[in-house]
C-alpha cells in the first residue's frame, strides 16, 4: 500500500494536485456528452474530494455513477499544467468502491476467466496464435489475454516478421483488467507475475497493457510494438495506388505511455497516410467500458464512425484489441468498407 494512501482512501497527495484550472474540460469525452461540471475531471476530482473528506458517503449513488461513467481514457493528463495523475485517481476510486457485492458481474466474470494462466491458456485453446518459440534474443511477446482469443492473426504477424521474438503460450493475465476495474493489488501483482514469467524485454501488442506493464515494471521492460518496430517498409498498392489508410490512437498508449508519433511514422511509409478528425480521442472502447456502459460507448464512438466514412480509407489502424473490437463492430453496421487491422497485420501485408 502506498503510504500516502491510508486504507480505503485516495492518495491525498494526488487529489493536491488539481487546481481546478478546467483545462482538462475539452479534452473529457463524457463532458463533451452532457455538459456536466460532475462528468468531467475537474469534477470528478470534486467528487473525489468529498468522498476523502467524509463529506459524501463512498455509497452515494452520484459518486458511483461518476465512478463507472467514465472512460478512464486519460485524456485529461496531456492538457494538466498542474500534471494531475488523473488515471491512478479513477484507478483508487474504483478500488475503493467496486469490491465484494458491489463488483459489477460483468467485471466478475472477466476476472475470473483470466485469474489463471491456465484460464487464460483455455479460453484461448482454439485460438490458432503465434506457436511458441525460444528465440535468441532477450525479447518476449506479451499475447493479451483477450486479443489471443478475438485477433489471434496479430500474434501470428508478429511470429513473422520478427523470428527473434520468444513466444510462451502458457503466460497469463497482464493485470491490467484488474488495475482499471477495481482490483489494484491483483493488477499489479499479475504485472509482476509476467514480468517474471516473461525476464529481458517484454514486447506487447495491445496498449493498454503496455500502459500497465510499464507503470508496475518500468519503461525499460515494456515496448509496444510501433514503439519496437525500426525496419523500413516499401508502400502496399491498391489498384496501382498506394493503400489510403488512417489511425486510432490507443488511449492508454498515448496518453499514459506518450505513443503517438510511432505507429504515424510507420503507417506513413505503407500508403497515403489520412489523419482521422480526433483520433486522439476515444473510441468508446475502454477496456470493459463497452460491456459496462453500452449505450455510452456508442454515444462516444457516432461521431468517429461519421469523420472516418467521409475518408473513405481503405485501412482503419488500431494498436489495441478492445479499439480493434470497437471499430470493427461500428464500421461493420455503418456498412464501410474500410477494413480495421492491427497494425502489425497491415505491415505483413507489405511487399
């Protein structure tokens, strides 16, 4: 436990840090939905203020809502001047809160399909992933729990273009559902466990755990892959034209991790590179969030699915399995053709 955090409380030297300066208001897609000083940063952090003061009750509906209804995107921490870490905030909140009966069962049930590798290893069973491989260099690829399941053909795209990656098919859980939704302890000793189970440098896929490896083990162990990716690319053609192609920023990746010119460098070599209108901006995916909250994560997403058909691109690139989810979904019921891939699955497809 941190010792600036008593038990049940918040950090108090994080809530310090808010000056309520309302620079985090444009940037807090939740604010931009209703308006409301309470759903935004600033506002939340008002919420969180009382709560550690004893002024409202952890049980107040209010605050409860507050606590699910946003996105945990992080958004708000490039634009604090005061450098508030928003993020481990929203993280306590819901430590504190989201426990025991009052664990959401969605949240429930995702823990407890990847609580063990070998859940993990089960769920992922039929799953045609990366095979695994000891390569000579000290560089391991993380699959993510969920991604080897939904998007096994990313591990896969990885195996081939970088032969000198190990490949454990037996590692479990990263810790970062558990860190975004309740369980902070359990996040971060998953972290360790990997960290261990996975010795040099650990090569992730999926933003939001590289987010959370390298918040519990460091900057030095963790590399998302745009992050890792140094080999010159010659441009994928379509119909005797360079590929259109555009980017979703992983938020957690981003705004946590500070990785954003990367995967633009890359996509830049492999076609006519298109900025999305706010790619900066969340999809609406967030982790669990599109489970939780349904119906506000495609409040969140209309307006990205909108600006992306107006680019007719031919490829939407994301750097995370939940944005990969998300997108593929919205632009499928949108009737697009612009196909959504990992970003190491469109640089396979280079010549």
């Amino acid at each position: 436990m941190n010792e600036d955090r008593p038990l049940g409380k918040f950090t108090q030297s994080k809530l310090d840090r808010c000056i309520s300066c309302g620079y985090c208001l444009p940037a807090c897609p939740t604010y931009q939905l209703t308006g409301e000083e309470q759903s935004s940063p600033r506002g939340r952090i008002t919420l969180m203020r009382a709560l550690q003061d004893g002024r409202l009750p952890f049980a107040d509906a209010g605050a409860q809502e507050q606590a699910s209804f946003c996105l945990g995107c992080r958004a708000c921490e490039p634009v604090c001047p005061a450098g508030v870490e928003y993020g481990v905030l929203l993280e306590e909140w819901r430590d504190i809160t989201w426990r025991g009966r009052k664990r959401p069962l969605i949240i429930k049930a995702l823990f407890q399909m990847v609580n063990a590798p070998w859940r993990v290893n089960l769920m992922s069973a039929l799953s045609p992933i990366a095979r695994n491989r000891r390569a000579s260099t000290d560089v391991h690829l993380a699959l993510g729990c969920f991604e080897r399941r939904l998007f096994p053909k990313v591990s896969k795209a990885v195996a081939r273009l970088a032969p000198e990656v190990s490949i454990d098919r037996s590692q479990g859980c990263c810790g970062a559902l558990h860190a975004h939704n309740g369980d902070l302890e359990g996040g971060n000793e998953l972290a360790k466990q990997l960290g261990e189970k996975l010795p040099g440098t650990i090569l992730s896929t999926a933003g939001g755990c590289a987010a959370h490896l390298s918040s519990v083990l460091g900057k030095d162990r963790v590399q998302e892959f745009s992050q890792w990716w140094e080999q010159s690319l010659s441009p994928i053609m379509k119909n005797g034209k360079p590929i259109r192609v555009g980017l979703q920023d992983s938020c957690h990746l981003r705004n946590g991790m500070g990785v954003f010119k990367e995967p633009r460098k890359i996509l830049q070599q492999l076609g006519e590179y298109v900025e999305v209108p706010n790619a900066q901006g969340c999809c609406g995916a967030a982790g669990s969030y599109s489970l939780l909250r349904s119906r506000d994560s495609k409040r969140v997403i209309a307006p990205k699915v909108a600006a992306i058909k107006a680019l007719e691109l031919d490829f939407l690139v994301s750097v995370n399995p939940g944005c990969t989810r998300q997108l593929k979904s919205a632009l499928r019921k949108a009737r697009m053709k612009t196909k959504v891939v990992h970003i190491a699955e469109l640089i396979a497809l280079a010549p």
